[in-house]
C-alpha cells in the first residue's frame, strides 16, 4: 500500500506543480497584456516593470492560483488513473479508490498551512507595496491597542476608533520641513472637512517656535476648532490596507476596538477572509477527486472537467459575494467565508462517501 501512496503522491505533486507554474505564466501573461502601459509609465526599466508584475500577482491572485493548481492536480492525477482503469484494478485487488487518494488529501492539508504562511509574507509585503502604490499608507502606518498612527507628510496622526472621516482620542503632529515640531493637537474627535482642513471638538491646540526653543509654546483650548492641516489622506483605513497589516497586529486592533463596544466590521471581515483562504487548496481538491474518479464511467475528461470549471467559479463568485456582504454588514456576517466553505466542504465529503468502494 505504501508504494501506492507514494506513486499518486508523486504524480499529484508533479501535476500540482506544472499546474501552478502554467497559471502563474498566464496570469503574468495577462495582466502585462491589460496593464503593460501603464507599469511602463510608472517604471523606468524593464526589470522595474517585471517587478511589478510579480507583486501585483501576489497582491492579487495568490490566494487563488494555489487552491486551482491544486485542483487541476488532483484532477488530472485521479482523472488519468481512472481513464487508464487503474481504479478499476484498485478496486479489484479489494483496495477503495477513496483510501488509495488519501496522500493527496494529506499533501493538499500540508498546501494549505503553507499557503497560510506564503499569504502572510509574500502576499502581505506585495499587498503593502498595492496600498502605497494607490496613495495608501503614503509613509507608515501601524496599529497597535486599537489606535492608528500613520505618517503623511509633515504630519503624524494618532487615534482610535475611525468611522469615515473621523476619528476619535486624537493627537496630531505638525512638523516643519526640517522635521523640527510646530504644532500638537490633542482633540476628543477630529472631522476631516476637506483635504486640507480639519474641525476638532474639545481640542488643545499647542504652538512651537523652532527658532526660539527656549520660549513656552502658545496653548488654545477650544470646545470647537477648525484648522488647516497637510494632509493628503482620511482617517478611515481602506480594505486594502487592513489587508496589508499582519494577522496578529490586525487581531489586537479588532479586540481593542470591540472592548470599547465599537464595530470593528470590515476588519473583521478581512480576518477572516485571510484566515479561510488558505483552506480553499484542501477543499479544491475535495472538489476534484469524486470529479475525476466519474472519468472512470464517461471514459472522457470533458465532461469533468466542464463540471469542475461551474463548480470552481459558483464558488468563487459566492465567495466574492460573501466577503463584500460580511465587509458591509460587519458583526455575525463576519463569518459568512467560513460558513460558505463549511457548505461546499460538506457537500464535497458527501459526494466522496457516496462514491462506489
């Protein structure tokens, strides 16, 4: 039995990686193909712009192309057993299909932690660098205790709590351009009215004299302030820079932000939308194995294969579906990636229990 293991192991894995290498090419292939002008024009040399390409596919499809490849793998390893009426001699030794395909569900378990870990370095660090290309986290940004600091330009943000163009416990500096500090503002809540001017409820205005350090700063204390400010970005975090912060940053801030009885919705959303992708490989693969053991009646892989594609893209589309109502709704809703991929997961386990020993 064990030399059994290892020979579908071994032509799973080969399928796998062929099938990875095939679709991670055709994606690079087509998004140059849509995008090559403008990474042209945003880069000077052609090594820049191959760069690029590179991060905006794990920005973007890394979470998925692993879980197809390992579908396609799958598929064509049991697909091709089965047209070649290996199964059929499986079972005739008194041996079930399903025990002799185990390895592959071992492997795809150990392709999933590794997708987990791939998607919290590389997809992380390219997810950082798409959120910085769209004007996103101009400087840095951390969050940490549920309060947000991030820097843009001259000036350093502080504060809890964002809710669209305001945010709450606020501190900001100003510095000059030499970096010298001329201005804090420590404000209850400060609304952001426009690109350039700000309006602060109980707030502490202090002003610095950089060319006078010995002198006391000018202090302003006012229930409600409107002042100007360089800044070229809200308070509110976008999707795609909670998707840029790591797991365990993005863990405290949301049990620090609901400890105070705020919503903290789309990040939870995003949490565990990054926390189920990587489980996708394994279901995917559950998905193709009863798929390519049927090969075993029609003798052709066309069908399957159709049958697979309607499945594979009903899923995703769903998925899609489920993470945007769960970033819109926040709460409960939270959840809905995980309960999608317990539905389709049940359903993959059922069609493998009924399949003929």
């Amino acid at each position: 039995m064990s030399t059994l293991w290892r020979y579908y192991a071994a032509r799973f894995l080969q399928a796998f990686a062929g099938s990875l290498l095939i679709l991670a090419l055709l994606v690079v292939v087509v998004d140059m193909l849509l995008n090559w002008g403008d990474i042209m024009d945003a880069e000077a040399s052609l090594a820049g712009a191959f760069r690029v390409l590179l991060l905006r596919t794990a920005a973007n499809y890394l979470t998925y192309l692993i879980p197809v490849a390992g579908f396609v793998g799958a598929f064509l390893c049991v697909g091709q057993a089965a047209r070649a009426y290996e199964v059929m001699a499986i079972r005739a030794g008194g041996i079930s299909p399903i025990y002799a395909f185990v390895p592959i569900i071992l492997i795809a378990l150990v392709i999933s932690a590794f997708t987990l870990w791939l998607n919290e370095t590389a997809g992380r660090s390219a997810a950082e660098w798409m959120a910085k290309e769209a004007g996103l986290m101009t400087d840095r940004l951390e969050l940490e205790s549920g309060t947000i600091w991030y820097h843009s330009g001259r000036v350093i943000y502080s504060g809890r709590e964002p809710e669209d163009a305001k945010i709450r416990d606020a501190r900001i500096f100003e510095r000059n351009d030499a970096g010298q500090l001329i201005r804090t503002v420590h404000a209850a809540v400060a609304h952001r009215l426009s690109d350039d001017a700000w309006r602060f409820e109980d707030a502490i205005v202090r002003t610095f004299s950089p060319g006078e350090p010995a002198a006391p700063p000018q202090v302003l204390k006012a229930a409600d302030v409107t002042l100007g400010l360089a800044s070229v970005r809200s308070p509110r975090l976008d999707s795609r820079e909670l998707s840029a912060q790591r797991l365990p940053v993005l863990m405290t801030y949301i049990r620090a932000i609901e400890a105070r009885g705020s919503d903290a919705g789309p990040a939870r959303a995003i949490l565990h939308s990054r926390l189920s992708a990587p489980f996708l490989a394994l279901l995917f693969v559950l998905f193709a194995i009863p798929l390519a053991l049927s090969v075993e009646h029609t003798k052709s892989l066309a069908i399957p294969t159709l049958q697979g594609v309607g499945i594979l893209s009903a899923f995703l589309v769903l998925r899609e579906y489920a993470g945007g109502i769960a970033f819109q709704l926040g709460g409960p809703a939270a959840i809905l990636p995980w309960a999608l991929l317990a539905v389709f997961a049940l359903w993959s386990v059922s069609r493998l229990v009924r399949m003929p020993r």
